[in-house]
C-alpha cells in the first residue's frame, strides 16, 4: 500500500519537471504575444549618425548604393524598389525582396532610414523587417516616437524578444543594424538539435545578446522550428510603407564546429626512452666556450634550461627531437654517427633556431 502511494506523485513531478520544461522552451512566458502591457525598455541615446561603414575585405557586397543584381522578388520576379541616392525604398506593391545567394552563419551590416510622415502610428509607421534565412525577424520600426507592443519595436527579434534597451533614432535619420547569427542545427530526421542565435547592435549598441528564437518569427504565433536548408535568403519585407535601405554587406561565417576544431593543439606524442638514452642529452650548450643553455635530468624527465632562470620540462618525441607541454618550443638535437649528442637547436613557435654546440 505504501509503495502504491509512491506512483501519483512521481508521476505529479514528472509532470510539473516537463510542465517547467515547456515553460522555458518560451522566450519569457509571463508575457503574451505582443502584450501590450509588456513594460517597455529603457530608452538609450546612440551616438550621432555618421558615415556609412566600409565593407571589410571578405564581405559579400549585397547593396552598395545602385545595384539591386544580387537581390529578386519572392517569385523570382526583378526588384522593383525604388533606387536613387545610394539607397532603396520599398515602393507600393513593390513586394518583399531576397537575396539570391543563400546564407547561413554569417554578420551582417545593414542601414535603414524611416521615411517622416504624419498621422500614423504602432505598426503603421515604417514598418520593414530583416529576415535571416527568410524565417528569423528583426524588426525595422520606428521606435522613436512611437508607442507599440515591445515585442515589436526596433531592434525585436520579432513576437519574441523585445530589445533590451530602445536605441533609436528618429524619423529621417540613418540607424543601422549589425547583426551576429548562427544558423539552427537539425539531424538526419529533422529534429532541432540546436537552435539559432542572434545577436544584435542598433546604432552601435547591444540590443539583443545570443537569443535563441524558439522557431520561425510570425505575426500572433510561434511556430516551432521546420527542418530547412544550412543556407537560405536574405529577406527585406515590404510592409506598405517607405523604409530606405543602403550599404548592405554580409559576411559568412565559419560554422562554431569548425573554428573549436581550428583552435585545438595539435597532438603531439610522446615516446617512451629510458634514464640511460636520456643521459646522453644532459649538458652546457652554446657557441665557443660561452653556456648559454643547459639540459639537466631528473629522475626519468629532462629539464631544458633557456637562462639562468626560465626552464621547463621536455618529452621525447624522437631521438632527435623534444617538445614542451607548456611553451611552444621545440629543441632539436644533432647526433653524431655514433649516436653522441653535438649540439641543440632552440626553436620557438616555428621561428627559424640556432645551433648551439654541446661544450
């Protein structure tokens, strides 16, 4: 009877685990969707607009002020936003843009301007949105003046993470986003492994820090996340009202996996060799009859002496060659035909050494 007792409350905390589980999963579930009552963050002043920022040399060049060759319609059609003055304008029934080229991890730069205009508000009032991959919103707003629903204000990762802080300018004037995000990993199956981050500065400041959306950005809703290509569009909405765009750059970036494997030592093995082969590499080193290094034993371990006072510890990774574990330094001995020690060379983090005679 006492053991029967046990079953309703594992089972009552297997429940509340997966229930606190699934409230997590939301990006902050005391909040509705685009909840109007959601306090507004604080408003931070940016820096004064300024000139526009050169691509580096590794940027894909996506707009540079007349050339709209790397963007088309949703349906493949040519863009037919207007171009004058260096940047584009989203025009009546001029239908969202993408980009031809997919991407995936990546940093982009984009500048955008909310054209002035009276007698409209919230979301009515320059009102565009940068998709990453074509699935994941940051909103182009004018948040300055402007009162709506945080989820949805500038700098938002739309119904999802409001911004921070508020760092717009006003109506008429230059803002720029630049934007860190790394792409959603799924399986062979489809099922999310991981999920996608994104970083934001607005104007230069910190508006959103490695968020994780839980799906798709959508109006009302949010959708789980849908197994989709390592590499998709660039998308910039058309949502019926003039917002300019200029000096549009991204880079790729290499994938987390890649640069974690990139900034791993290479192995180096060890070989086993006995205190007697060892002997033969204790000494003085230098040139003429001036000790400028020593080689001293230890037990089974050979101490290398740079100085007087710098040493270390270094491990056998041939007969001739010997490697630190702390320093990247490489001592390379010389042998003679009959396996007698001639000298050393020093040689550190690949540079070039010198040969210095055993005395």
């Amino acid at each position: 009877m006492k053991k029967s007792h046990q079953y309703p409350f594992i089972i009552a905390i297997c429940f509340l685990f997966l229930l606190q589980q699934n409230l997590f999963a939301q990006p902050d579930p005391k909040w509705r969707i685009h909840d109007s009552h959601r306090p507004a963050p604080p408003f931070v002043t940016p820096a004064p607009q300024g000139q526009m920022t050169d691509p580096p040399s590794d940027a894909v060049v996506l707009f540079s002020g007349t050339d709209l060759s790397a963007w088309e319609k949703e349906n493949g059609d040519p863009v037919t936003w207007k171009v004058e003055n260096g940047y584009m304008e989203v025009t009546p029934r001029g239908g969202t843009i993408r980009t031809k080229q997919g991407f995936g991890d990546c940093q982009l730069h984009i500048e955008w301007l909310v054209v002035p205009k009276e007698g409209v508000s919230s979301q009515n009032y320059g009102n565009s949105g940068v998709f990453l991959m074509s699935k994941y919103e940051v909103q182009v707003l004018n948040s300055y003046d402007n009162k709506t629903y945080v989820d949805g204000q500038a700098g938002a990762v739309y119904g999802q993470y409001p911004p921070v802080v508020n760092a717009s300018r006003a109506p008429g004037e230059w803002q720029c986003y630049d934007i860190l995000f790394r792409r959603p990993h799924f399986d062979d199956y489809g099922n999310l492994e991981k999920p996608a981050q994104i970083t934001v500065l607005h104007n230069g400041v910190l508006v959103q820090d490695h968020v994780e959306p839980v799906g798709s950005t959508e109006w009302q809703q949010r959708p789980p996340y849908e197994a989709h290509p390592d590499k998709l569009p660039l998308m910039l909405q058309d949502h019926s009202q003039p917002v300019r765009f200029r000096n549009i750059w991204i880079r790729e970036l290499e994938p987390y996996e890649s640069l974690a494997e990139r900034a791993q030592p290479p192995v180096l093995e060890e070989i086993v060799m006995d205190e007697q082969s060892l002997e033969r590499y204790v000494g003085e080193y230098g040139s003429g009859n001036r000790s400028q290094m020593r080689v001293e034993k230890e037990g089974d371990q050979l101490i290398f002496y740079r100085d007087a006072t710098n040493h270390f510890p270094i491990f056998p990774q041939s007969e001739t060659t010997f490697f630190s574990k702390m320093v990247d330094v490489t001592v390379e001995f010389s042998l003679d035909e009959n396996g007698e020690v001639q000298g050393l060379t020093y040689i550190l983090a690949g540079e070039p050494g010198r040969m210095m005679e055993k005395l």
